[in-house]
C-alpha cells in the first residue's frame, strides 16, 4: 500500500475539500461521495459538493442539508462529431478547459478550501488544470478505466497535473501510464456492512415479491444498474427468457441519458412470457432488494470496480458477473460467485442456472462472499483510507487558497 496510507495524524482544525462532480444522476461515483461524507467528517475532512444546480446530485445534497455550491461546471463534453475527432468540437472544448479551471480557483480562494476532490472524468482535467496554472492542491478519484485512445491520454495529462489519484482498483490504476503509476493510490470500493447484511427473516423477501407482483417461492435473479447501452440489458433480457421457467430476473433502475435504448429494451422484454422478467424503475432500497435475491447478476463492461457486487456479497447473494475492471478483485470466481468472458450469455445462463439448482452451492457461495466483503470491503477501512490520502495532501489552513500564478 502507497506510503500515503501511513499517515494517520488528525489534524486539529477541520480540512475542508471541494468535491466536483459534473455527473447527472446519482450513480455509483456520486453515492461514492454521500457513502464517504459523514465518515469523513468524523474524521476532520468536511466535504463540499461543487456542481451544476441543475442536477439530481445538487438537489439532493441541497435537500438533505448536506453542504454544496453551485458551480457551473460542464455536464456534457465530447471532441467527438459522429464517433470521428472534430476540429470544431475540440476548439469548443478547449475554450471550456481554459475558463472551468479559473472558475475552481476563484472558489477554492472565496470558499477557503484547502484541497479539491475531481470525482468525474471531466472534472479530472478541469481540476489539473487549476492545480498546474493556480496552485490549486488536487486529487482525482479514478472510478473506471478510460475510453481508449485520447480518452487515456487525457487522463494520463490529469494524473501527472494534479498532485494526486485515487483508483478505485488495482485494475483501474494499472490502466494508467507506467510513469505516473507512482501517483495513483489503490482503494478499493467499501460498503456498509452492517446495512447492506443478509435478511433476518422472511418479510423482506414477502414484501419484495409482493410488489414485483411474483409468488412468495419465486426465485429472483436481480441486477441493480443503469439501463444503458454499456451495461448490456439485453443480455439480462436473453437470460430472462432462457431461465422464465425457473426464476424472475427482476431489473432495479433507470437509464442516465438514453431514454431511447431504456424504451427499446423495456419493450422487448414486454414480449416474453410471464413472469419472466420485471423492470422496477430507480430504487432506493436496494439493500432490501438484494436481501430478498437468490441470485445477483452484472454485465456492464465499462466498470471499475462494480459496487453492486461488494453490496451483494455483503448481503450475502451469490454473485455472476462479466469480466471486467475491477470484477476479480471485487469477486472470488468459483467461491462466492462465477466470472464470465464479456458478452458470453450462454455461459451467463449456464452459471446462474448451476446457483438456481442447488441450494447447497447457494449457501456456500452466500457464506464466502459475506466473509469476502466482511474482510475487504468495509466502509470504515475506505473511509480511513482516504483521510490519509487527503489529510496528507491539504494545504496548511493559512495557506489555503490558489497561488499566484
């Protein structure tokens, strides 16, 4: 572990950290922060949400007294035109890139912060550029491996900009240029162990099964997730049909921006037989819903380390998974769940029928993956961790501020 990780000193006076977010919905990289927030105030580093006012994440933090600022940051950015590079588009982009990082430096000057926390891709370059031109003391938060291409190579300029990174795995931070991989610290997604914990009784499972209208002995195979072309819906509407005869795949969630592909695909799945699938919009007890499951399913692809998996495993529901970032270290395959090559739904099927048909395989997976995210993955080691990280980093209180350029 990076010798960041060493520092355990609190400091006497609260660190107060500018978080940007340009995200929007509340996703995993914005339940990410409002996961952290209270722990980290515990220990002395106070967050503040900086984000467009128009999104979910500013009405929600607003909502909750939780303390935030409106910024008017980018939410949409491409120098893409049609999937090719645009001259105009980067010009545009540009432009952007030159006037987001000044308005961060004004705010960490008015605001008095000491450090600033970038949580999003775009944010990432807009934050570099404020710690390389303002002295503004920076850290990203890497949540998922890059695009490819330019993608990375914009992110590899963020990450040697800035004064330093937070990966969320050790496959997201192996994606990062082997020069600055020295400047990326690993920790690894946590979740509440205690909240997210198997059902005591049966009543969730009752309440559950009632509301997706499905008898009470109805196994459910359930996949919490954005219903988004990268997350391969389709492939659940596949594994609904094989497996109807058995179980109900019951989907929990909302599309972030294609509304077009969430229609299509509700619309497919409205032509198998009942009581195959279920589709239950956006959620916020997803702890109740992964304690009435049999079984937890993931094919997103574009990932870094899929929080729904250590929040299954933590409930203790066997898990089946594409292989992508962050999936083998979130999960033991042939332990407490099965990897599966991408896209492969033949082998997606044959690995949740093997759980649906044996209930001793389903107890012995349920114990090792509660076990795995009991040693792993608690909240309170993530939190600790990145206090470390960012106590070690701020600027001295009478130092706060961007300096001159």
């Amino acid at each position: 572990m990076n010798d960041l990780l060493s520092d355990s000193r609190h400091c006497s006076e609260p660190i107060r950290v500018l978080v940007l977010d340009q995200g929007p919905g509340l996703w995993g990289a914005q339940k990410y922060l409002l996961r952290l927030h209270p722990l980290l105030a515990a220990m002395g580093i106070e967050f503040t949400l900086g984000c467009p006012p128009d999104l979910e994440q500013y009405r929600y933090w607003h909502d909750h007294d939780l303390p935030v600022v409106p910024m008017p940051l980018p939410v949409e950015r491409s120098i893409r035109d049609g999937g090719r590079i645009s001259l105009r588009r980067t010009i545009s982009e540009a432009g952007r890139s030159a006037s987001t990082p000044r308005r961060i430096a004004r705010e960490v000057r008015s605001g008095g912060y000491q450090l600033v926390l970038a949580n999003s891709h775009w944010t990432h370059l807009d934050a570099a550029v404020a710690a390389r031109m303002w002295g503004v003391r920076t850290v990203l938060t890497l949540h998922e491996t890059p695009v490819p291409g330019v993608g990375a190579g914009l992110r590899d300029v963020a990450i040697a900009s800035a004064n330093h990174s937070i990966a969320v795995s050790n496959s997201v931070a192996d994606t990062v240029a082997a020069r600055l991989r020295r400047r990326v610290t690993v920790i690894q997604n946590g979740v509440d162990t205690a909240r997210f914990a198997p059902a005591s009784g049966d009543a969730v499972r009752r309440r559950i099964r009632a509301e997706a209208g499905l008898s009470v002995d109805r196994p459910i195979v359930l996949a919490a997730t954005r219903l988004d072309p990268s997350k391969h819906i389709e492939d659940l509407i596949v594994l609904a049909d094989a497996i109807g005869h058995a179980a109900t795949v019951v989907v929990a969630g909302s599309t972030s921006a294609y509304p077009e592909y969430e229609a299509q695909m509700c619309s497919r799945a409205s032509a198998l037989p009942e009581p195959a699938i279920r589709f239950l919009g956006a959620r916020n007890d997803v702890a109740d819903l992964l304690a009435a499951a049999d079984v937890f399913v993931h094919t997103g692809l574009v990932e870094g380390m899929p929080l729904g998996l250590v929040e299954a495993q933590a409930t203790g529901v066997p898990v089946v998974a594409y292989e992508a970032a962050g999936v083998r270290e979130a999960l033991r395959d042939n332990v407490s769940g099965y990897v599966i090559a991408p896209r492969d739904r033949a082998g997606l099927t044959q690995a949740v029928t093997r759980l649906l048909g044996s209930v001793e395989t389903r107890r012995s997976f349920s114990a090792a993956a509660r076990d795995h995210a009991l040693a792993h993955h608690g909240i309170d080691s993530q939190a600790a961790a990145n206090a470390a990280v960012l106590r070690r980093l701020a600027k001295p209180r009478e130092h706060a501020g961007p300096g001159r350029r």
